[in-house]
C-alpha cells in the first residue's frame, strides 16, 4: 500500500514539475532582448552608467537558465555589472514589463 502511494506522490510531481516550471519564450521575435533593454534604461541604471570611470563598460547579463517565480509569474534574472563586479541584479517578465530588484 506505501509502495503505491509513493509512486502516485511520484508520478504527480512528475507531471506538475513541468507546468510549474518557466520556459523561455519562443516567439520568434527575441522577448527577453526587451527584457535587458528595459534594464539597461531604468533611471536608476542609467545614472550609474554615467557615474562609472571612463573606459569602464557595463556589462548586462541574462541569466535564461535561473528564472524565478515572483507573485506566481516568472521572471528572468538580469545581472548587471562592470569591471567583473556585480552591481545589481533584477528580476524581468518575459514581455520586459515588470522589473523586480532583487
């Protein structure tokens, strides 16, 4: 009687396992692009950008293998950094609609 309640508990997690996870989307037209892009122009960003030393680059990084449930949405971590340093990362929709600060 355990062994077949184990396997039912098993067999659920298998199948619920995928429908909670978040895969990229694949549209055709690229839609985390937006989601760095939106980043890349908060005021906040921005601001930090310009304050950087001259020659350093900023570097925006999307993490498309860590994504994050948030409010039962998933959100893709987009890290941004200069010099190697991480400086911030957030938290975007796929759409680039909604941004979270981690």
């Amino acid at each position: 009687m355990q062994i077949a309640k184990n396997a039912g508990f098993s067999l659920f997690l298998a199948i619920a396992a995928p429908a909670l996870a978040c895969t990229v989307p694949d549209d055709g037209s690229a839609p985390l692009r937006g989601a760095v892009t939106r980043v890349k122009h908060l005021p906040e960003t921005e601001a930090w950008q310009k304050a950087l030393p001259e020659g350093t680059i900023a570097q925006f990084v999307l993490l498309v293998d860590s994504p994050r449930r948030i409010r039962g949405a998933c959100y893709w971590p987009v890290e941004v950094r200069a010099s190697g340093e991480l400086w911030k990362r957030f938290f975007v929709s796929a759409d680039g609609k909604r941004v979270v600060k981690d």
